[in-house]
C-alpha cells in the first residue's frame, strides 16, 4: 500500500481568501411608472432572505458569484462557488438535496440549462429532489456575445423532464414572488429567468402553484405569454386599445405544470390567442398551447410569436427583439392580424 | 435465494458501528456470496454484468460488512455513512446484501428482472432502501458525493460518503470537475473516491481506448491523498479504511483499488470483456456456482 504525497495544500480552509465580485449589481429595474421594484438583481436578494428564514436554504454558483452578494454577507458558509463547471455544480446540489438542504443553483441559461440537460434529468429530476435552478440570461439576454449565448431551446428541454416544475417570471416582483411562492414545493423547480423586463407587477404577488394570473382584462382576443412576454403583451394591449380592440394578457408564469384550464378559458371566451415568448418556435409555450387546445378539442385561432427556428442573428438584445418582432408594436401588428384589424 | 450470513441485527433501530469485526476468512466469503448471488439474479433476469460486479465484491464486502456506520432499520438515517454507486451496473452486487442487512424483505429479490421491481439493473434511490443515490449514467455520483459532504460538514455532521467509480467512468469529464472541486473543498476522510481499476471498459482495456494512468498521479496532482490497494484483498480493505483521515480535514481521499475483472471465476478472469454483459447458460451457471462454492467450503 502505497500512500502518495499530495501537493501543498490550497483550497478555502488553507487560508485562502473568498473570490471578490467581478462585476457591481446593475439596477437595470428602474421603474418609470411608480411600481415599487427590486433595485437590485431580484434573484441573489430574495435567495439571502430565503436563506434567513430557512437554514436549509444554501446557494450554489457556476461562476455567478456577484449575483449572491448578500447571502455571501449574511450567510458565506451556505454559499458554494463551483467556478466554470455547471454539470459537477447540478448533481453537486442534488447531492445536497438528498442531504436535506435546499440548493438554489445560479448559472447562466445556455451552458446550465442546456449542456446540463442530463444533470437535471437524471440527478435531480428523476429522483425527485428539491433542487432549485435559476437560469439566469436566459432568451437573447445574452445575445450580443454569439450564437453559443443564445438560450431558447431551455423551455422545450425543461418541460419534458418528469417532476420538474418550470416557471418564468414577467419582471422583478414576479421573480420573488415565485422564489417565495415556491419555497417548500417539494420537488425540483426550474427558474427561467428573462431579463430586460417591463414591469408587470407593483409589488411581489403570492402565486398560486400552477396557476396563471390574467394581468389584463379583454374580449377580442387574449395575449399570453411569459417572462418579457407579459410585459411586451401589456405594452401591446394598451396600443391596441387605443385602436378600439380589447385584448385580454394572461401571464402563463406555469409552463409545468401547465394551466389547461385558464388556457381553455381565454379560448372559449375570446377565441384568438396570440402567444409571446423569446423561445424557440418548437417546444415553447405556442406548442404547448396547440397541444393543449388539440387534446382537448377546443377549437380557437391561434398565432404564435417566438422565434424562428433558423439559425438566429447576434445583436444587443434589443435589437434582436426588434428584428424578430419581440416589441409592443411587433405584438400589436401581430394581434390586428388574428382579429382581423 | 440461500443467505449465508446472519442477520447482523435484530432490532430495527440497531446501529452498525463503524469498524464493526469480521474476520477476513468471513468477509472474502462473504464477496463470494455476492457473486453467488449475482449469478443467481441475472439467470432469473436472462440478462447482466458479471464480470464488472465481480471485481468489486471485496470491496462491497468490506464496507458493508466492516466499515460503513449503518441503520439497516432506518435507511434516511442522517448520521449513517454514504455509500454512492458511481459504477451504477453492478446494483446486481448489491440487492442480496441490503436484503440480507434488512433494508427490506428477501422476497424481493425474486422480483428482479420484472417491471415494477423496486431492484432494477442499475440502483434507483426512490425504490430501493439502502441506495444513497440513483445511478446509471456515469461520471456523476462523485459530485453528488461531493454535494453530501459538504452537506455534512455544514451541518456538522461527521459521515463519510463513499463512491465507487469505474476506471472506465473516470474517462467522464464531469468526473474531473468533481475532482478538482474536491480537492478545493478539502473535505478530507469526508470524501472517499473508490476506483475499481479493473483496467477493462465495456468492450475492451480501458487505457486502450484513452490512457487514464497513473490513476493515482492525477488526483494528487488535483490535490487528493491517493492510496493504492489490492482491491481483491480484504484485509488491506480494511486497514485502508479503517486508517481514512479525519471528516472534514485536509485531501480527500482516492483508493485506488486494482482488482480484475471477472474475479472469482476462471472463464471470465481470462475472457473479461466477454463477460462484461451476458447470460450464462445453465451448465456455465451450474460450473460457476461450482467453482465459487467450492471456495467457499
């Protein structure tokens, strides 16, 4: 038997320092219509005012340090950073799961959501575990660095994973309000976060799980979408209404489970619906709608604005929701069309 | 299925202490046992990996008759030590012994093979007590180790968690990202990373396909302690285990365990990759079962 000496010891109990934030908090949720919102990254502050009220709550980042600033203050022995290695960081929580903690994972759209696809099936999904996902940049958010940053597949991928509750916030307020909303769900849950969104919601709402929330009212046709899709639906509402078409906005926040019977509803009372979302055209929330009218054989007629399933243009995020129509006026045309404006 | 070891328990509360004795005449009988009864679940199934399990029945001898901290009775037990089967294919090796440390009734055994079995070909920790963590697609179970001790160390806990990789399994990259995140963690005899260095993969030797030595070179170089042992000795099991380090202190700990595949059995030690998936006929099951029991008297 042989024992192998080991190189001199490093690591966070050696005396090493914690790593400093790379980057300063933006307050990119200015609000210009009175909305009280979060003035930081809604995320990272929420997490730290779960983790006060819960012991079991700790926070795993792959290379997201900065987004935890608070919970590194109050709680830095419940913060894990993993560096640039989602798949170990997933099954790394799963293992903390099974351990009877509550993981919050924070990683970026394209490389957690995607290329972990099978960490978050087999580790934490199959078995059940209270895992929490965050993926953070998700859509286009991160469109200017390259195709490689793009994430719209997640949603497609999240939803057909067995047991794993998939949600997406319209703004700020929504985000914390699902954080908390679903704080003793016991299973996993995967937080799609879209950023750049409007206001949506004065304050953070208490939802009920599975269940939308209409935001708006209407009778000529209903708007749903999430992430910036509520909000874009919301902008496009109030155009349209100057032109004398009332369009009802659903918030479809529950893509898993999904909310058959609000969608059924909207159809049965204004029969169009136009669905929004910053998602490939394939698997997002259009198709789980046909699906969902299909299978239940209520007829409606349906648009679906997303994007297309071709291979997508680089840009700063809002040109890219320029070009593919991801704008108010771009849900508003969209809308006369399906009712015939 | 026979059971040739006592139950070593008889209330369900009953706690197996670490270092429990066992001689090793006892425990190197006891991973014939196993193989024993491994033939007897893949001829019952008509399908299975022998020679994979074969070449670590010492070692699941060894902790789960010696070195584990258990309560068969109570297999969420926060305390007990972990044991993860990173090698998730030979979960064959293991239904006979969580059966015969009580996790759950003997009959079960003979639901093997069957839709709706709790005990399926590789481990799944929603249907089966005594398994720590599913597995099956390799290369994961250390970080999930790694997420179970850290785990452990903040909430003051003093478990060990155990994960047994393939030499073949360590060719995954996430494995290595589990590796260097360890050694960063420094967790010590909290961790313990088991390498069954059989030196064959499903269809040949392993460093044929892409060199994975010195095993025990690179994970010192990725800051771990790394000992190497003759996995098929049970008394040298013991002593290694026995001497881990401290939870939560310094390099975590590889054991580096040669063995051979297909150990035990003379037609599958010489043809290994031949055995690594398959069926024996009843004649080479009934040789088998000849050769193994004849060991055992």
């Amino acid at each position: 038997m042989t024992d192998i000496q080991a190189p001199p010891e490093t690591g966070p109990d050696a005396g090493g320092a914690a790593p400093e934030p790379r980057e300063k908090m933006v307050d990119v949720f200015a609000d210009d219509k009175g909305h009280t919102v979060a003035k930081t990254n809604p995320v990272g502050v929420e997490i730290a005012r779960l983790a006060d009220l819960d012991d079991r709550v700790v926070a795993l980042s792959a290379d997201m340090s900065a987004v935890l600033a608070d919970l590194r203050q109050r709680h830095p022995e419940r913060y894990f950073e993993f560096g640039i290695a989602e798949t170990n960081t997933i099954s790394a929580a799963a293992g903390m799961a099974a351990s009877g903690l509550r993981p919050y994972v924070l990683s970026m759209a394209p490389f957690g959501a995607i290329k972990c696809a099978e960490q978050l099936r087999t580790d934490v999904a199959y078995n059940h575990l209270p895992v929490r996902f965050v993926a953070r940049l998700s859509g286009l958010a991160m469109g200017f660095f390259g195709t490689s940053h793009h994430a719209v597949e997640d949603i497609a991928i999240a939803r057909t994973l067995t047991n794993l509750t998939v949600v997406a916030p319209a703004d700020a307020n929504a985000t914390i309000g699902l954080l908390r909303s679903t704080v003793d769900h016991d299973g996993p849950v995967f937080y799609r976060i879209s950023e750049g969104t409007s206001p949506v919601y004065p304050e953070p709402p208490t939802f009920s799980y599975g269940k939308w929330v209409q935001v708006r009212p209407g009778r000529d046709l209903t708007i749903i979408g999430y992430g910036l899709g509520v909000g874009l639906g919301l902008a496009a509402a109030e155009i349209l209404a100057a032109e004398g078409i009332d369009a009802a906005v659903l918030d479809a926040l529950y893509l898993k489970p999904f909310d058959s019977e609000a969608l059924l509803a909207a159809a049965r009372d204004t029969g169009k619906l136009l669905t929004v979302e910053e998602h490939n055209e394939i698997g997002g929330l259009g198709s789980i709608v046909a699906e969902t009218l299909g299978r239940n054989r209520v007829p409606a007629d349906l648009d679906t604005l997303a994007l297309p399933d071709v291979d997508l243009e680089v840009g700063v995020p809002a040109a890219l929701h320029a070009h593919y129509g991801l704008t108010p006026d771009g849900v508003a045309q969209r809308a006369r069309a399906l009712v015939g404006a | 299925m026979t059971t040739v070891v006592e139950r070593p328990f008889d209330s369900d509360s009953r706690e197996l202490e670490r270092g429990r004795p066992a001689s090793e005449a006892e425990l190197s009988r006891r991973a014939d046992w196993i193989r024993l009864a491994t033939i007897e679940l893949i001829d019952q199934a008509g399908l299975g990996h022998y020679s994979s399990t074969f070449s670590c029945a010492e070692i699941f001898s060894v902790l789960y008759y010696h070195t584990l901290r258990l309560r068969p009775g109570q297999p969420d037990w926060p305390e007990r030590d972990r044991f993860l089967l990173g090698k998730g294919h030979v979960a064959t090796g293991l239904w006979p012994v969580y059966a015969d440390l009580g996790y759950y009734p003997a009959d079960w055994l003979a639901t093997f093979g069957q839709i709706g079995s709790p005990l399926n070909d590789h481990p799944n920790m929603r249907l089966a007590p005594g398994v720590d963590f599913s597995s099956g697609s390799l290369g994961h179970n250390l970080s999930v180790g790694l997420g179970m001790s850290l785990a452990g160390r903040l909430t003051g806990r003093d478990y060990r968690t155990f994960v047994l990789t393939g030499d073949g399994e360590i060719q995954e990259g996430q494995v290595w990202e589990a590796i260097m995140a360890a050694g960063h963690y420094r967790l010590g005899g909290g961790l313990v990373a088991i390498v069954d260095a059989n030196g064959f993969s499903g269809h040949g030797p392993t460093s044929d396909a892409i060199n994975i030595e010195s095993v025990a070179d690179r994970f010192t170089a990725f800051g771990w302690q790394a000992i190497e042992v003759d996995g098929h000795d049970v008394g040298a099991l013991c002593e290694t285990f026995d001497a881990l380090p401290p939870v939560g202190e310094g390099r975590p700990v590889c054991v580096v365990a040669r063995t051979r595949k297909g150990r035990g059995l003379a037609m599958m030690e010489e043809a290994p990759q031949a055995w690594h998936l398959g069926h024996l006929t009843p004649e080479q099951r009934d040789g088998a079962r000849a050769e193994i029991e004849a060991r055992m008297r």
